[in-house]
C-alpha cells in the first residue's frame, strides 16, 4: 500500500489519509471478497474513498471485477477504487472499457467517478527503472551459481547462454542503475563493488516477478521440459506444506515453440491438471533439481500478504549463503 500513497502523492501532491477498515465491516463481506482484498478508508479530491488491494499478483476477469465493485461499493456507501498488481495494457484497456476504478502504481490512475484517468505515458511523475530480465537473470546468477566479477561480456554471453548484443545491453542496464561498474575499453567486464547481501538488498527494488502470465492444460505433457516453480518450489526450499496443482515454468521464447510443435495444447485460463508459468527469462539458467531457483521464487511470492507465506519466504533468505 505505501507504493500506492508514495504514487499518489507524486501524482497530486496529496495525502490520502489512509487508515485500516475495522475487521467487523470486513467480516460482513462475502468471503470469497474478504479473502481476497485488504481494505483501507481515505480521501482523494475532497471524497471519503474506500481503497481495496489486491493481496495476490492473479487477477480476475473484468465482469468480475465490475460485480465486486459493485458489491462493495453498496456494502461500504462511498466509492470503491481498486488497487491492483502490474496489468497487460490491454487487459487495463478492458477495466477501463468496464469503468472499473483502479490504481495500478507507477501505472495508471482510472476513477471515472472523480473524472480521473492518468495514463502511463501522461504522467509527469519520473518513471520508475526496472531491471531488463536478462539483467536480472545475470544478477541472479552472480548471486546464487557462481560469482561473474570481472567476467568479460563474452564469458558472460557463454555462461548465460544468451547472445554478445543481449548481454552488453544487460550490464548496461546493471550499470545505469548503480548495481556494478564496467572495466576495460576494448575488452569490457563487468564489476560488482559489493558483497553479495548489500547487492541483494540494492537490487531488489529494481527485481520483478519473473512471470509473464500463466495457463493451465489437462494434457500430457513431458516434465523435462519445464521446471517446478510456484507454490511447489517454494515448499520445495522451505517446510511451507505443497499443494496438489502442478506448477511448471518455462521461458516465454520456448513456451511459443513449443505450442508451434503441438507438444502444449489444449489450453485454459483458469484451471487444469498443470498450471504453466511463462517466464521473462530462462529458469533453466538457475534452477536447481528441476526447480527454479529460490531468489525467483521470492520474487514471485514477495507481495503475497499470507503469513506463512511470508515466512517461508524468510527462511528463503536466512538459507542464502552470501
């Protein structure tokens, strides 16, 4: 929620005033609604608000969405406005065709109660810097397979298995967000100043989920060609209970050959036997025993709000041998 407030107020130079709903208003919900959002009251251009974050990165359906905000928007009397994880620009397109109010932080700002829409590309609030997922990925790398200081760009381009031009723009991007140094003229390597927990801790907020999107199929399917991620990976790391869904990761590039080849089909959007999670970068790169690696796992589950969840993610770190 402190993203949100920080966004907001870079946006409008306005506090919004937050404070917790009480848990008795939130047990009068739906269950299904109470499970899903934590709920705060504020103020935005002169209107009591009532804010409701989502506690996951899923997303539901725009009818969907469009039936919870009504809901609660008659339960609570004031107007509702959603807080959302990272969209599809055109799945907020669709919100937006549905006059769902929503904020998505460093994003978009669409109540059209309070005559507002704030696109992306509108805003004069500085974008925020990310890391590109192969900078990431090497990143990653560095800190849990081998350490790449003083690494040229072509031992990096072997190791990581990704072409010269990829990885030059890679530790670039590494190096405009001060997380190394480059060294040399005609033959450059890349320098991390930092031991490996202070690089962590600087990093993070540049980090992203590595998951594009996820679909589900009842098809057979051959194990080998993924790697476990998800809920089954996290307990795989730590003494977090595993669920029954079967969660597989795969590079979005391998992901699109493989549909081509006919060897995935049969897909859904909301459930089967196996639930493939399309990566940004390749999880084989890291992963360890047929599951991806556990920093990636952390990233997926960070803003998970369940506490046990937050544990295991805990022991997640303690294990990490800077």
């Amino acid at each position: 929620m402190k993203n949100t407030i920080d966004y907001i107020k870079e946006v409008f130079g306005l506090d919004l005033n937050i404070t917790e709903i009480p848990k008795v208003q939130i047990n009068a919900l739906p269950f299904y609604i109470a499970n899903e959002y934590n709920f705060w009251k504020g103020n935005l251009m002169d209107r009591n608000i009532v804010f409701a974050k989502r506690n996951t990165t899923e997303h539901f359906t725009p009818v969907q969405y469009k039936k919870q905000l009504e809901l609660l928007e008659r339960q609570f009397n004031n107007p509702v406005v959603f807080i959302l994880p990272d969209i599809e620009a055109y799945k907020r397109n669709r919100l937006v065709q549905k006059r769902i109010n929503f904020i998505i932080a460093n994003k978009q700002v669409f109540i059209p109660g309070l005559f507002i829409d704030l696109k992306e590309y509108a805003l004069k609030a500085q974008k925020q810097e990310y890391l590109k997922p192969v900078a990431q990925c090497l990143i990653l790398y560095h800190l849990q397979k081998e350490p790449l200081n003083h690494f040229t760009y072509k031992q990096l381009a072997n190791v990581l298995q990704y072409p010269y031009l990829t990885i030059t723009r890679a530790v670039e991007n590494i190096q405009a967000l001060n997380l190394c140094t480059i060294e040399g003229a005609k033959e450059k390597t890349i320098c991390f100043e930092t031991g490996n927990a202070e690089l962590w801790e600087k990093a993070q907020a540049f980090m992203k989920n590595p998951v594009v999107r996820k679909v589900f199929t009842d098809g057979e399917i051959d194990d080998k060609l993924f790697f476990r991620s998800n809920i089954n990976a996290l307990a795989f790391y730590t003494y977090l209970n595993d669920e029954k869904q079967i969660y597989l990761a795969v590079h979005q590039d391998t992901f699109r050959k493989l549909m081509k080849e006919g060897i995935i089909k049969s897909l859904s959007d909301y459930d089967g036997k196996y639930c493939i999670e399309i990566w940004k970068y390749t999880p084989a790169i890291l992963a360890n025993n047929q599951f991806v690696d556990p920093l990636s796992v952390y990233l997926e589950f960070k803003d998970n709000t369940d506490e046990r969840v937050q544990l295991a993610l805990k022991t997640i770190i303690r294990q990490q041998k800077w």
